[in-house]
C-alpha cells in the first residue's frame, strides 16, 4: 500500500475522506493542506505524512491511481502552483 495511504488509513480516516482529499488536491492543492489538518492526524504523524509528499511526489500520483481518481487533475493542480 502506498505510504502516504497507510498513514492516512493508520489514523482512522475513512476511504470517502481519502478520496475526498485527493479530489481536493488535485482541485486546489492549498485547501488539501487545510483538510489534511481537519483529519486529526498527531502532529509527528502529519509532519511524516508532509515529509513523504514533499521528499517523494511520486508517492501522489501512485496514490492518485491507486484511488483509481484522474491524474491529468494533479498535474494541471501542480502547474497552477508554480504559476
């Protein structure tokens, strides 16, 4: 299972959240960061969780697929950012 998945899934949060949060992520990456936060991850657990996603994005677009959600969103989501 991917790792920023087993985190999530670890601390309680419900497939329809996931899938909410990707959805959100790959619609506006800055309300995911919110939303993460509402999910009541422990701080050293949510600090893990950025760490993976900021030293190995790929782990988002394995997860994205995973989902089975449309990647073409995440990466039109990450060319906005650096806009």
């Amino acid at each position: 299972m991917n790792p920023i998945l087993a985190i999530l899934k670890e601390h309680n949060v419900s497939d329809a959240q996931i899938k909410d949060l990707f959805q959100t992520l790959t619609e506006n990456p800055m309300a995911a960061m919110t939303t993460i936060g509402q999910l009541g991850i422990p701080p050293e657990k949510l600090q893990q969780l950025m760490g993976l996603v900021m030293q190995k994005p790929a782990l988002i677009k394995e997860a994205v697929v995973e989902l089975g959600l449309d990647f073409s969103k995440v990466a039109a989501a990450k060319a906005q950012l650096q806009k």
